[in-house]
C-alpha cells in the first residue's frame, strides 16, 4: 500500500491496537468457514487462507470463532484450540501470517444452546446441552438445554483463560477476542431474553454480565489486556436474541469493561444496519457502545462498502471489519485504497466443508500482482479449485455471513 501522508483517507493511515501497530484499517472480520477436519484441526488449506489475506503487510486478520473446549463445541468442521494438534495447526498459519508482514487475533467461542444437539453429541455423547437457562431456540423447541450450574459456569470461565494462554503463548497469536455477539455463551448470559436464572449469574444487569467479565479476568490474566478484546452486539436478532432495550445492560458492562481493564486492544462492535439487526428508534443511538469506548481502538462490522468504510473511518477513526468482502477479495486492503472492482462471493461455497474451492481459490488482482515480487506472486497465486461438498444443514444458515 502507498505510504501515508496528512492527506491519506483515515481508513488508510496506521493506527496503534494493544501492542501492534496496523498499517491500514481494513480488518479481516471473523466468519465460521467449517474448513477444518473432523477433530477441529485446521489443515493446509487454513494456512493458505490466511496468508493470501495477510498479503498486504501491516494487515490485522481475526479467525473464525474457535472452540475453547469439547464441551464449548456442537457444529463440526469448525477448529478448536484445547488440544496440541490444534494449537500446532494455528501455529504454521500464524507463522504464516507474520511472515507476511500482518497480524492475527483468534476469537474464542463457546455455543451453549446454539450447538446443533444431535451433531454435538454424536461427536461428544457424555457432554450436556447447556446454557444459562433452559430457554429452547425458537428454531428447535423440542432441544431444551440445561441450565449450567455454578460450578459448571467456573470450568468454562477457567476454559477461557486456557483457550486464551494455548492461542498466544503457543499458538503464537498476537491477540485473542471474546466472542461475546450473535447469541452465543457469553450474550445468552447477558440477555434477559435467554437468562431467567435467579441466582448471582441471572436477573439484575450487574448479575448477567458477571459471567462476561469473570471470563475477561480469567483471560486478561492469561494473557494480558494489551492482547485481549471483545465482541458485541447490542442490536443483534440472531438466535433469538435482541432485548427490549439492550442500551441499560450494554452499557453497564462496557463502562464496566473500561473501568477494570483500560489497556484492552480493542472493542468489536456489530453494527445495527447489518442483517439480523434491529437498530434502536433514535438513530444516534446506533452506535452508542463505540461512543462510549472511545477513544480507545473500536473495530466496527456489518455491511460495510468501500465508501461507507471511506467515511465511518474518516469521521469516527474506526477501523472497518470486512467478511465476506474479504473473503472474495484476498487483497482487499489494496483493492480499497486503489478503488479497484471486486470479486462477488459465490455464496454457495461459503460453508462447503474441506474444499478449496470458495475458500482459496478467489483471485488476487492484476494490479496487486504486479507489484509483487517474483516468489510473492508465486505465494499469491490461489490453489486450484477443488469439488464443493457442503454439508445440507449449512445451506440454512449461509445469510448468517452476509451481515457482514
């Protein structure tokens, strides 16, 4: 990329994330691929991914949600990092990704009543369904999870804090991020939508985000505030989610978030305008939990073009994620700065499990080549593509990626 200059679009100038320092602001934003094999083990091809979208030196890539541990599983072909074949997988991609000149985070998960029961214990028959309360989807009645006992609640916050150590002391990620969004472990517990507990973990604000923020003090210990963040998403109506007014508990655990850790990397918020969102009736309140965090780092998501990223990042000096953009278009920091057309997704291939195809095989530009030194473009060059098989259940759920 061109070297920046007083008069270089905020979305193009460097800005300082915990401990690293990025050249741009366009980041890969995390997307579940389900690449992996079938004991949440990422192989070549996730090598191949993440270092075509490193390509650009200075560039922050954030993984797809990976599972903390067996319990905190339940859809297959996703990764994992409790185990040394998954840390030593992540590891070649983040040497991969370094030796490009970029940075990863890798963003810890834990589904609770999102896990898919009949695949989860297929996989792992002697681990409960569980959540913080025993509320069904809508989408599965019948699946009633269990609501995690406290002592159940300390093992996953203690898995967390080993995720987090097994990412950055051996994985050798730069940084981890909490995936705290899109009705997952961690918003279950913050919602009341899906926490009836009555106990210190349920009822008042203060009580359903203990549980985020116990599991932030169990991962900052692990690895430090400079290379822990989190993801939010206030507005999101993605597996039942979304409270009446989520603007009270939102803002309760930001503030809180400050207040106990001032040197975080950064917070991930999902904007309102994004698919699955129902944003608030007062615009101005759309953005309210990046307000309230700056003027710390905010990464921000959700359908995000090359002028809507143009402008939020020059009004705000936020730093734009991109998903399925990025996943089209593994240059897609230099396509921006050079306004160069994009590659459409083909969108029956996001979710085709172990293949190529869809993954690693989209094209970088002409014009990004041609820049590129010799055994660089030859890095560069996509593999071949290879047959889609993806797996019949995903086909439902390939929108969840457009919000991005």
């Amino acid at each position: 990329m061109s070297t920046a200059t007083t008069s270089t679009p905020a979305l193009f100038r460097p800005i300082k994330l915990g401990d690293i320092t990025l050249a741009h602001r366009v980041v890969l934003a995390p997307q579940t691929r389900y690449r992996a094999d079938a004991a949440h083990v990422h192989t070549e091809l996730g090598v191949e991914f993440y270092s075509q979208r490193a390509s650009v030196p200075g560039t922050l890539l954030i993984t797809e949600a990976t599972y903390i541990s067996p319990q905190a599983s339940g859809q297959p072909h996703a990764p994992g990092i409790w185990n040394d074949a998954q840390v030593a997988a992540w590891k070649k991609i983040t040497d991969a990704v370094h030796a490009k000149g970029s940075y990863i985070y890798l963003q810890l998960w834990a589904l609770g009543r999102t896990a898919r029961p009949e695949l989860f214990h297929e996989e792992f028959p002697d681990y409960p369904y569980v959540s913080a309360s025993d509320i069904p989807l809508s989408s599965s009645p019948t699946e009633i999870p269990r609501a995690l006992t406290k002592e159940e609640i300390k093992q996953y916050v203690q898995w967390y804090g080993e995720a987090a150590s097994n990412a950055v002391h051996h994985a050798g990620f730069d940084g981890v991020e909490l995936h705290g969004a899109n009705g997952y472990l961690v918003d279950q517990f913050l919602q009341d939508v899906s926490n009836k507990r009555t106990d210190e973990y349920g009822g008042s604000i203060e009580n359903r985000a203990r549980f985020a923020l116990e599991v932030m003090d169990a991962i900052t210990a692990a690895v430090g505030q400079s290379k822990a963040a989190i993801r939010l998403s206030p507005w999101s109506t993605y597996q039942d989610m979304r409270m009446e007014d989520p603007i009270p508990t939102f803002t309760y655990l930001v503030e809180e978030l400050k207040k106990r850790y001032p040197n975080l990397a950064y917070l991930h918020t999902i904007t309102p305008l994004a698919p699955a969102n129902e944003g608030p009736k007062d615009p101005s309140d759309a953005d309210f939990l990046d307000k309230l965090w700056a003027p710390r780092a905010v990464i921000t998501t959700g359908g995000y073009t090359r002028d809507s990223g143009l402008k939020t990042a020059e009004e705000t000096g936020r730093i734009i994620g991109y998903g399925v953009a990025f996943t089209a278009n593994p240059d897609l920091p230099f396509r921006l700065e050079k306004n160069l057309p994009l590659n459409e997704v083909d969108p029956t291939t996001l979710f085709a499990k172990e293949t190529a195809q869809g993954y690693t095989t989209y094209p970088f530009s002409e014009e990004f080549l041609e820049q590129q030194q010799p055994a660089t473009k030859e890095v560069a060059t996509p593999s071949a593509p290879a047959a889609t098989k993806q797996l019949p259940w995903m086909k439902r759920i390939f929108r969840r990626s457009l919000r991005l």
